[in-house]
C-alpha cells in the first residue's frame, strides 16, 4: 500500500507540474500584439507565478545590479523584448499555456557597426525604433527588471512603427508576403477543417527589404518585386496575423523559389 501510495503521489506530482509550466508553441503575434503595447499580469495560482519566475531566470542571463549600462558591440543591437499578452483581442483572458513568447520590442540600444572591404558600415536601425526579430535568435538577459535580448542587425526582421504588420519595413534582404487563403473545400466540395487544409507556400509581395551587402559593402537590390506572386519554402520565415485576419510572412529572398504569372 505505502508503494502504491508513493506512485500515485508522483504521478500526481508530474502532472501537477506539467500543468503550472507555460509552454510556447511557437509565435504568431495577433492583432493587439502588433500594436507593440503588451502586458503581463498574474499567472494563475501562486505556484504557477513561481514556477514561471523561475523558468524566466533559467532562459535569460542576469545582469547583476553594479552595472548600470549594457552597450552592445559591432553590428549587434539591444533590444527590450516586449511581454507576453495576457489579454486576446477580444479580451478573453489567457491561461499561462496559451500565451505567446514575445519577438518584437524596442531598440535601446546599438553597436558602432561593421567594416566590409575598406567601408566603414553604420548600423541602419535607430534607438527607439519598434521591431520585430527572428524567432530564435540571439542572447536573452534580464537588467533593470525587465527582459532583453542582444541580436545582429541580421536577426532584425524589420521595423513595424505602425499598428499593423502590413506597414512592415522589412530589412536587407527580407521580403513581406501576404499569404494566399488555404482552401476551404476538397475538389469534391467537402469543407476542410481548421487542422486538415493544407498550409499555402503561395503569396503575394508586400515589401522587399533595401537589398544585401556585397564583399565591397554596396548594396545590392533584390529583384523581386512588389506586387508579385511568389511560391517561397513552406516553412520558412516568420508569420504574422494581420488585424483583418490576413496572414503574412516575413523570409529571406532566397526562400523565394519562383514567380508566378
């Protein structure tokens, strides 16, 4: 009886556990997080505001109270992350497993830049500018209370200073695709579940970033342009929900794999 006892108290336990961690499946910023204004509130029970403090300090380097300044070196930028959203659109409260890990924030700070040939580069993005960064990139870190995160000026996706990801500047050689609507119905005319229609790699330019640098520095334009439809890497880049409910994605010119016309 005391074995079974002690089973049945660890099995409870790992479940119990297994529900008070949030989990991140992947980002997909909605409408209110686009407007770049985010809150994080109460997580729930306070074994569940504990469990998330901890996990927070085990992802992100602390940076003790002594040092008053980070100021990032070379073409690397720092960036205060903005926290999750606790509330949807619609106001509907969100448990600790639905919340989505933040990939935009503010620049608050930058590196003196790059050499490339015999050029002294700048970098391109300004303190306070509002962006938004790939997914897994860079070194998180906690300072003056609050999350941060050191990425390359290539990390950046692209500069979003309006309220929604249509207005996306994307950077060097990113491209903005608003993706093409997945079919409703089978060619039999069944409708499709959420789950079973198939994820469109089919979609429209937006935006295209300035272009890549060459060994000499200079900027290359890309040569694809706006208005085009593109067939691009189903699972590349970064995708976005529009405040109409359209989808983007934001990805290198290279995952552009055809024109179609």
């Amino acid at each position: 009886m005391a074995s079974m006892a002690s089973l049945h108290f660890s099995i409870s336990g790992i479940a119990a556990a297994k529900r008070s961690v949030p989990s991140f499946d992947g980002l997909r910023l909605s409408p209110s997080a686009l407007r770049l204004s985010f809150s994080v509130g109460p997580c729930g029970a306070a074994l569940h505001q504990s469990s998330f403090r901890r996990l927070v300090v085990k992802a992100a380097t602390v940076v003790a109270p002594k040092y008053t300044s980070i100021k990032p070196l070379g073409d690397r930028v720092l960036v205060k992350i903005n926290t999750s959203e606790e509330v949807t659109i619609g106001g509907i409260l969100l448990p600790s497993s639905s919340q989505q890990k933040p990939q935009a924030g503010e620049v608050v700070a930058v590196g003196e830049g790059r050499t490339i040939g015999n050029k002294k580069l700048q970098i391109s993005i300004k303190e306070g500018a509002q962006v938004i960064y790939s997914r897994y990139a860079g070194t998180e870190l906690e300072f003056n209370g609050s999350n941060h995160i050191i990425l390359k000026e290539d990390d950046i996706v692209g500069i979003l200073e309006a309220e929604d990801v249509k207005d996306l500047q994307p950077l060097n050689d990113r491209v903005l695709i608003k993706i093409a609507e997945a079919e409703e119905t089978t060619p039999g005319g069944l409708l499709l579940t959420e789950a079973s229609k198939e994820k469109p790699s089919v979609g429209t330019v937006i935006t295209v970033g300035p272009g890549t640098l060459d060994e000499e520095g200079t900027r290359k334009p890309l040569t694809i342009a706006s208005g085009s439809s593109v067939l691009y890497s189903k699972y590349a880049g970064s995708e976005f929900k529009s405040a109409d409910g359209s989808t983007y994605v934001v990805l290198k010119a290279s995952d552009v794999m055809a024109v179609l016309s």
